[in-house]
C-alpha cells in the first residue's frame, strides 16, 4: 500500500478514529513515541 492509499484511508476516518489509531501507534512504537514527544516539547539537547 502506498503513501496515496493510506491519505485516501485516513480521510475517511473521523477525529474519535483518528484519536484512536494515533494512541495505538503511539505505545506500541517506541520511534512513534518519540517523534511525538520531540513534536509537542522540542528539546534539541535531550535528543542528541
């Protein structure tokens, strides 16, 4: 599947889902978690 199927998937998605599979990604994957974690508290230092 590529990157066009998954956007055309995730459009069809409402927030609640959305909500949902991002929470899911967010604990069984620990570079997803730290993507996240660097996007809402962005600390140069902590990850070098």
């Amino acid at each position: 599947m590529g990157l066009r199927e998954i956007k055309s998937e995730i459009n069809k998605l409402n927030k609640e889902e959305l909500i949902k599979h991002i929470s899911e990604l967010y604990k069984k994957y620990q570079p997803v978690k730290e993507y996240f974690d660097f996007y809402l508290n962005p600390d140069e230092k902590k990850l070098l």
